[in-house]
C-alpha cells in the first residue's frame, strides 16, 4: 500500500489471514505472533513487545508491556471486566447491576457511577456525587450535556448527521455553526461572536484557501503527490516545499529564504 507521497507500507499475512509483519517506508517492521488464533506478541521496529495471555473464554487475561509491566484482568460470568490490576498495583474495580448501572472503584478508592438506558450512557456520577447527564435525538446523537454544575451544551445537527451548532452554557447562550459543500467538507465555521471563516477545496478534498472573519485568505497548493507544495499568506507571502522522490521534505523557501526541512513544517488545516 503506498500512500500519497509515493511511500509504501507492505502487509504480510500467515495462511489463516492474521497479520503476521507490517514493513514501513524505512525498512524497520512491527511483527505479530499468534497462538490458536489469539495475539501473543506484537513488537516494533526496536523489538521491544507487548505479551498477552488469556484465560478459558479467551479473554485477555494479562497484557505485559516492553518495560515489564503487567496489566491483569478478571472477568464475571458474563465476560465482564470486574477487576483490572496496574504495572504498579493498583487495582480498579467494576462492579455491574441489572444492565442499567456500573460502579468502577477506582485505583485510589473512589467510586465512579454510570447510568445506561440500554446501551445509552445516560449519566456518570463521580464518587464526589457530582453528575453529568447526556440527552439524545432520536437517532441517539448526544444534543445536550449537562455538566457538574448544572451548566448545559446543546447541539444540533444536519440531516446527514453532522454537526450544525454548538451552544454553550453561559447567560448569553453563546452559539457557534457550522455548514457543509456538498462533499462533506467544512464549508464554513460561525463562532460564538458571530464571526465567520470559510473554506474552500479541491477534488481531492484538500483545503485550497482558508479566509478569515477579517477577510484574510490564506491559499494552498499540492505536489502530485498529494504533500504541502506552498502556502500563501493573506499579505501575499509565499512558503515553498520541495521533496525527493520518497516523500521526504527535502527544502523549505520561505519569504526570508531557504530553511533546512525541518525548520517549518506544512500547516495542517483544520476547520474546526
């Protein structure tokens, strides 16, 4: 599999199709062993491996990581987790009533409470009393949450499930907003003073511009392989990226000149 740098990642199976190696762009592996089906080692490109057993339901019965550390299980008769002990320790328990609540102790001895109706966590309740309750639309997507302090956030969403505002708890109900392109991307984010920024993208759904409420717009452009080629500032400052043929950055250009590649890394655009 190469992704869109031209870098290739090679995937190897045994004959019963579990992953047994995963080769990285720079030769180094993580490697995978197995016993009946179930995964006793995974170890990375240093060697260093995670070990698991299980028990007679083959659940994971312990999980020891590269530093020796240990992490054990146990499990009722329903297959649930009822006590998990630390590389240090510390143990944590679950305790689990009727399918509607759980209480999990913690490892200093606190009591935390969660509340389910059916499989909809409804409240969590910490062993200080506090609550945080959660309300759903009718298609079990979170539209409000009240905190400890009786303070509420309300959502509400699109008809494609996404999210469309976000209103805080304060006095002012503040209210943030989001739309949509016709792809799925951001096409625009409201903030709770009612500032706008909008985006724009290419076919390959890579933000080509990013403008601010001010007006300051901010254009992006790729190589063929998809990495940072340069990015222009709103006062028309320009950042150039250069690569070999593996992907690796190779020279940065910025409006005071060259940089070694490491010196500015390719902004990452994230509209919310």
């Amino acid at each position: 599999m190469s992704d869109a740098l031209g870098r290739t990642v090679q995937f190897t199976v045994d004959t019963t199709g579990l992953l047994t190696t995963v080769k990285l762009p720079d030769s180094t592996a993580l490697t995978y062993e197995y016993t009946g089906g179930l995964l006793t080692s995974a170890k990375d490109p240093t060697g260093a491996a995670t070990h698991y057993t299980y028990n007679a339901d083959k659940r994971v019965e312990t999980a020891t990581g590269r530093g020796g550390g240990k992490v054990t299980n146990t499990y009722d008769t329903s297959g649930r987790v009822v006590s998990q002990q630390d590389g240090s320790g510390k143990t944590t328990t679950f305790r689990w009533e009727n399918q509607r609540e759980s209480h999990t102790t913690d490892r200093n001895g606190g009591i935390w409470t969660d509340i389910y109706s059916g499989n909809v966590l409804m409240e969590t309740i910490n062993p200080f009393g506090k609550r945080v309750s959660y309300s759903y639309d009718r298609y079990l997507r979170p539209d409000a949450i009240t905190d400890a302090s009786g303070n509420t956030t309300k959502m509400t969403y699109d008809a494609a499930g996404r999210m469309s505002t976000r209103t805080s708890p304060s006095s002012a109900s503040l209210t943030e907003s989001w739309t949509y392109d016709t792809t799925g991307n951001i096409a625009s984010h409201t903030d709770s003073r009612g500032k706008t920024s909008t985006y724009t993208y290419d076919t390959a759904n890579r933000v080509l511009t990013s403008t601010d409420p001010a007006g300051g717009k901010v254009t992006y452009t790729y190589t063929a392989k998809g990495a940072p080629a340069s990015v222009t500032t709103p006062r028309g400052k320009t950042t150039l990226y250069a690569y070999d043929t593996a992907g690796n950055r190779t020279a940065v250009t910025t409006p005071l000149g060259k940089r070694p590649p490491s010196a500015t890394t390719p902004p990452v655009v994230s509209p919310l």
